[in-house]
C-alpha cells in the first residue's frame, strides 16, 4: 500500500555492466533514478554515485544520484524541516522540565531547587 502511494515503479533490469550501471544512475540523464543490488563498492563507481556504506558485512548496496550541491557539514539536518527540528528542541526541553516536577519529591538523587534539577 505505502508504494503505490509513493508512485514507485520497479522494473527487473537485466545485468550488463555494473559499472555502466552505476555510471548511468550517477550522470543525472538516465532512465533509473537509483537501483538496489548486490553490487560491490570500488573506488572508480563511487566517482559516478553515492553509496550507502554496510554497517555490517553484506554484499547489497543502495545507490542513488549524488546530491546538487555537494555535502554539507550541516547535511545531518536535511531530513527534517526548521519546525521539526524546533518541535524536537522544545519537546526535549518541556520534558525535561516535566520529568523534574514529578520526580522531584520521590527522587533522592533530584535536586530539589529548579536550575540544578532540571539541568
């Protein structure tokens, strides 16, 4: 249900060359805008393509067109808007506060002043 909603098409692409491939989904003017196989990473496809790294030993990778712009020390924000980004702080911080007046008179290692409690 949730990828006829995305409007995703997935098509079997028979296997040529991987480099080509991933030469094909990195320059921008292909057919594909990314593919998912076990392919491995070399140094010459991550020229043409990002790839995302395995966090444990496995031969599948996820590829996709590299981003305009380039990356930016900054770039872990991208996946959130400014007000998600805003809603999380002041969540964080009205739990805090939260926390601090429920616990404080049943918590020993509390302090009972507000700054130090909720610090």
């Amino acid at each position: 249900a949730g990828i006829d909603k995305a409007n995703l098409h997935f098509i079997h692409v028979p296997e040529n060359s991987w480099t080509e491939l991933v030469r094909e989904v990195g320059s921008g003017n292909s057919t594909y805008d990314m593919f998912l196989s076990a392919v491995t990473i070399t140094a010459t496809r991550e020229t043409f393509a990002d790839f995302t790294h395995p966090f444990y030993s496995d031969t599948r990778t996820f590829i996709m067109r590299t981003p305009q712009g380039g990356n930016s020390i900054w770039g872990f924000l991208d996946p959130f808007s400014w007000t998600m980004w805003v809603s999380i702080a002041a969540v964080v911080l009205l739990a805090g506060h939260v926390f601090w007046v429920l616990e404080r008179k049943v918590n020993p290692y509390l302090s009972h002043r507000y700054l130090p409690g909720v610090g």
